[in-house]
C-alpha cells in the first residue's frame, strides 16, 4: 500500500523524489521519507510524520544534494505512524537505507535473532528487520550489498518491494520485488523506480515491470541488469512503452480529484466501450473472450473474486452473467475465497476483479485458481500491472489512472467491462437474442452522454447535501441489480465522510435494520422504474410510517414517488441491467458533498489507501 519512488542520474534527486512523492501519496500518507547519496558518499535520511508537505518543511535548509535517491510514503502496517517508524529505515551503523512496500510475516523470528547478536531496534517496523539483517549479512559474511541482499530476501516470508542504498556508493540502487508492485523508467543516462509509473510520467515512457522474485541492479552508467532470485541468473528485461500522460495525473481545473474523476465518468466510459461495440451494436467483441472461446463454452462455472468496490462491480456480474449466459456464478471476497479450500477444476472459470491489478488477496486468489487448474480471466484498470501478467486472459477498463482513493469511475467501468463480458459470452454461447445484445449494446454507446445529463444533478445533490451532512447513520436499500449500487453507495458514505452506511437488499430491512429507523435515520433507496419497482415502494412506505426521511433515486418522470419521498433524484431511463451504472452517480455526488461540508479530505481520507498491497 506503500509508495515507493527512487531516482539514480544526472540531476539532482530530491525534486523528483518529492514530486514523485505527491503523485504517490494516494498510496499511503501516514509518513513519509528520503535517503540521499551526495557526491562525497554521504547518507543524508530526512523522515516527517504526516504528508510529503511535511517531509519538505523538515528537510528545509538541510543538505538534499545528491543524484542517487530513495524516498518513501508509509501507509502503516507494523508500528504506529510516526517520525521513527517512517522509511526509510536505516542499519545500526547507519551506512544502508531501505524503503519497502508489503509485510514480512517472519520478522519477529528474525528480529530475535539479531537481537541475540547485538542488535538494537530504535522503530515497530518490520522493514528495520529486514535493513538489519542485510548489514549483519553483509558485515559478518564480508559479502557485497548485492549478495547480502539475495541472501536476506531468502530468509524472509511475506511480501515485499524494496529499494536499497548504501553510504559511500553514489552510483547503485538495488531493488527488489515479491507480490509487491515496482516498476523501473528507463531514461537517458537515468533510471527512475517507484511502486506504479505515476512518478515516472514525464520524465520517460520507457519501463520495465519488475517480476515476483526479481532482483534489479541499476549503476550509472551502466545497462540495468536484472537477476532471478530463484536461481541467480539473468532475467529478459522487457522494456515497454508507458501510455500516460501528465493531464492524466493533475486535477484539471477541480477541487480534488474524486471530484475530476466522477466528472470524468462520460468519457471514461467512452474510452472503455470504443473498439467493442461493432457491426452497429448487434455483436460484441472482447479479445481476451474471442481467443479463449472453447474455455467459455464449455464452462461449468464461474467464480469472481474481488474485494471492496471490486466485489460490489463482481455481485452485478454475477447477475449479468447468469442471466445472459445461464452459467452458475460464484461471487466470493479474494480474503475468504483463499482459506476456504475451493473446489476448482479445469472446467471452472475465475474471473479477478481489481483496479490496481495489485490487490494482495486477489492476487493471491489467482495463484491458488490457477493452481487448481481453473481458467483465470483477469478485469482491470492498470496496463502492466500484477493481475494480467499473472492471469490466463483478460480485459482492460481504460479509464485512466485514478487518484481518489474512493473508487468511482473504476466501478462504473468495472460494471461496464462485465456487461460487455456477459453479453460476448452469452452471444458465443447463444444465450442471450439478438434483439437484447443490440438494445443493451446501443444503450451502452450512448451511455457517456446518459451520464452527462445525470451529471447535472449536481448543484441540486449539492444543496441536499447540506441536509444530511451531520447524520450519524445512513441506511442504502436496493432490490435486483441495484442491491450491489447501494452496498457501493454506502461504501462511499463510509470511506470519506465517516458516517456509519449500511446497504442492505430492500426486501431484508424488515428482517432487522426496520428496528433503526427513526426521524434520524435516513433512507437512500434506489427505486428506477425496473421489474422489482413495485417492489420498493412497500419499503419507502415503511420507512415513512416510522418517521425515516427517504432519498429515492427514481427514473425521470416518476411523478408518484415525489409525493412519498422527501427528496427524489431523477435518472434517465435504461435498460435494467445497466442501471447500476447510471444510479451510482447521484450515490458518488452525495457522499462526495457530505464529506466536503464535513471538512474531510476526500481524496485521502483517514486509514485508507488506494492499493491494498498487503494482506
């Protein structure tokens, strides 16, 4: 969850070390640091609780000179967020620092043993253990900082990315990776590392993804060599081409970027369905489907997994699919599918849904599908990362990089890809009639401007925000394909504003949550004018009798749930399947002006990160 950024070259290496800092922050802004080597060999390390801003002030005035450095933003895992537990974290006799992202499981057997031969430990952390151990190794084993470190990483258990610098050696960085994200820029006469390539835009389009189990040693002056860990031979460095740009990364003229990126939502969407729409909206074509087609029609099941938002896009794709496809669906959490011993064969297809594609459960969820002989289709935002180079097939949503932490137009795309996926394979599998996949089809196509006119419920969600922004509880209900858009909806509520939200199916509030409402209680309830619409007018009848206010979100026209609501949110009318989409944006703007009038931070909000890259 950690960022990690690094810089060897010509230039001087604090600047791009903190700007890379602030394009990380999303991954982690508990604390944050930076180790420099200057020309005469010196280790410099500056750490400050708090945000990269922190960091700057503290390092203010102090010797940042150096062209080889290594910096870090901490989302705390092993010890309390402070000065000391920051990274980098340095070696007793203060000559190696090292910044690392995921979690060594073993490190307290470790840090008993190097106790045992005279070592102190000034933080929590379990990357000290690891930095202590590399010394020990190194000192006691009159070895090379390059062996030392192969050496340290066979004895640890867990995940890791790091990067490593050494007092007196201005000319090498050392990194490393285990199911933790890095990638290497590969520049002119500089090399640039960090835990995605945001930090790196700009500056080159050249990079290579680091692989599990790789060692990379970067020298001025030198080709970049990178080392299997498995066997200590060369590895295949595969330079690709990085498609980002700096707009993608700047706020563009808003607040903030969850802001940017629920405005973003028309062309994102844009840019996830261009090319897979075809022969005027009567057939969909998916690569990652077309190639693997014999492993679709013969399916006897399909499993997604996922986690968080993922999870709430993969309980919609369970529906898309089984309707259009008419194949069993599982939907299991990445956390619990891997420890509840799942019964796969060839013949069952596991479908990963992540939008950093470096989701550690998820991650770890493919290793075991795949394990087991099951077919592993991957869904994902980010080209390059984890999930696709470690899964069977799959599709990209391309809607840019996103920065808030609360997903938005992740999951708009995410459930965009799975409809498309339901739609490709219920075709192949001739499932679904043609009259639906052109009606569904032409809807999607005209989807980025359904979502424009939705967009302009935004000074109207904004003034109702100022309602409801001192609630302590929220209660989202959804019947059908919008159950899922409220479970999203309260997720929402929850990440940035801090008010306790629940999602519940609409048909269960009276098995249990009817016992919460009250006057200051509210309601969301998300009522378009599908099959279950009947439905749910029972529940906004019940909330009203017990004195519940009700947000409903409605389709465009419906005169007859103004006068039971309180307060109604007109959406356009699509097809059912594809209402998830459309209502999650209202959802996205309330919680979104609810937290803004709070004073929150929307973009960072408290003991969050973006990518969950440890267990």
């Amino acid at each position: 969850m950690c960022g990690i950024v690094g810089y060897l070259g010509s230039r001087q290496a604090y600047d791009i070390l903190i700007q890379g800092l602030h394009r990380l922050e999303y991954r982690g802004y508990d604390s944050a640091g930076a180790a420099l080597v200057n020309a005469e060999g010196s280790l410099n390390v500056y750490k400050a609780k708090g945000k990269v801003s922190n960091l700057e002030q503290s390092a203010a005035g102090k010797d940042t000179t150096g062209t080889l450095g290594i910096a870090h933003t901490r989302w705390a895992t092993h010890g309390e967020p402070n000065d000391v537990n920051a990274h980098p974290q340095i070696s007793q006799t203060h000559s190696i620092a090292l910044v690392h992202n995921g979690t060594i499981e073993n490190y307290n057997v470790l840090k008993k043993a190097l106790i045992q031969h005279g070592y102190t430990f000034e933080s929590e952390t379990d990357t000290e253990v690891l930095v202590q151990l590399i010394e020990y190794i190194k000192l006691t084993g009159g070895c090379s900082l390059l062996d030392a470190i192969i050496e340290a990483l066979h004895q640890v258990e867990g995940a890791y990315a790091i990067a490593v610098v050494e007092e007196n050696d201005p000319d090498t960085m050392i990194v490393a990776r285990k199911s933790s994200p890095l990638v290497i820029g590969v520049g002119d006469d500089e090399t640039f590392i960090a835990s995605d390539a945001t930090p790196i835009v700009g500056f080159t389009d050249r990079v290579v993804y680091l692989r599990d189990n790789e060692i990379a040693v970067i020298k001025r002056n030198e080709p970049l060599r990178i080392i299997s860990l498995e066997n200590n031979k060369p590895s295949k460095i595969d330079i690709q081409t990085l498609k980002l740009s700096v707009a993608q990364l700047e706020k563009g003229g808003y607040d903030t970027f969850m802001l940017k990126e629920i405005f973003e939502q028309p062309a994102t969407l844009r840019d996830c369905i261009r090319g897979r729409i075809v022969d005027d909206c009567n057939r969909i074509v998916l690569s990652g489907v077309e190639i693997h087609r014999d492993r679709f029609l013969n399916a006897r099941r399909i499993v997604l997994v996922a986690c968080g938002t993922s999870w709430h896009a993969a309980l919609i794709g369970k529906r898309l699919i089984q309707e259009m496809c008419r194949i069993p669906v599982e939907v299991e959490y990445a956390s619990e599918f891997r420890y509840g011993n799942p019964v796969l064969d060839k013949q069952d297809i596991v479908i990963s849904i992540s939008q950093s594609g470096e989701t550690a459960d998820t991650l770890a969820a493919i290793q075991l599908a795949r394990e087991k002989g099951a077919f592993v289709y991957g869904i994902c935002n980010v080209v390059g990362a984890s999930i696709p180079r470690n899964t069977d097939s799959g599709t990209y949503i391309h809607v840019g990089p996103e920065i808030g932490v609360a997903s938005t137009k992740a999951f708009t795309g995410q459930v965009t890809v799975l409809t498309l996926l339901a739609l490709s394979i219920g075709q192949l599998r001739g499932t679904v009639v043609p009259e639906t996949v052109h009606e569904i089809a032409s809807a999607l196509m005209e989807m980025p401007k359904t979502i424009e006119k939705v967009l302009k419920l935004d000074g109207e969600i904004q003034k109702l925000s100022r309602t409801f922004t001192y609630a302590h509880n929220f209660l989202y209900l959804g019947r059908g394909y919008n159950y899922p858009t409220a479970l999203e909806g309260a997720l929402k509520l929850k990440e940035i504003s801090y008010i306790h939200a629940e999602g519940y199916p609409a048909a269960e509030m009276k098995h249990g949550p009817i016992a919460l409402i009250d006057h200051e209680m509210p309601s969301v309830i998300i009522a378009p004018s599908d099959s279950l619409y009947d439905k749910i007018i029972n529940n906004v009848q019940q909330v009203k009798s017990r004195g519940g206010s009700v947000i409903a979100i409605v389709s465009k026209g419906n005169r007859a749930m103004a006068e039971m609501a309180d307060y109604t949110l007109e959406i356009p009318d699509v097809p059912e399947c594809l209402t998830p989409i459309v209502a999650s944006i209202p959802l996205q703007l309330l919680a979104y002006y609810i937290a803004i009038n709070k004073g929150k931070n929307v973009d960072q909000p408290r003991n969050l990160a973006k990518s969950v890259t440890v267990e």
